[in-house]
C-alpha cells in the first residue's frame, strides 16, 4: 500500500508531465521547465516514500519475529 510520499510524488509526476506537455503544445518554455521540475521532485519524494515503507515493514517484521 503507497504511504502518503509516494502518493504525493505520483501526483506530482503525473502534474508535470501534463504541465510539460501544455508546454511543448504552447511553445512555452517556462511551462516546460516547470513540468520538467515537478516530474523530478514527484521522483523523489516517491522514492523517499518507498523507503520509509521499507523501513516500515522490516521493523514491522522484526517485531512480529521478537513476538514469537
């Protein structure tokens, strides 16, 4: 299940590429770049989502396996 990171950075993935595409159709390079900037962030914060997941679920784990 996507943590609220990782929600957040496909959101604004997906944000960017649509303003990145407006830019290409209006020829409007600032629209472009900021598409472009959008997309990066949304790369990260989606991956520092994951991780934190990750971290979740072993510690999950690992107090499952001290409970037993």
């Amino acid at each position: 299940m996507w943590n609220k990171d990782e929600l957040k950075g496909k959101t604004d993935k997906a944000k960017g590429k649509i303003k990145e595409s407006i830019g290409h159709l209006t020829d409007d390079e600032r629209l472009r770049e900021e598409g472009a900037q959008d997309q990066g962030a949304g790369t990260v914060e989606e991956t520092v989502g994951k991780g934190r997941r990750k971290v979740g679920e072993t510690v999950e784990d690992l107090g499952d396996s001290i409970k037993k």
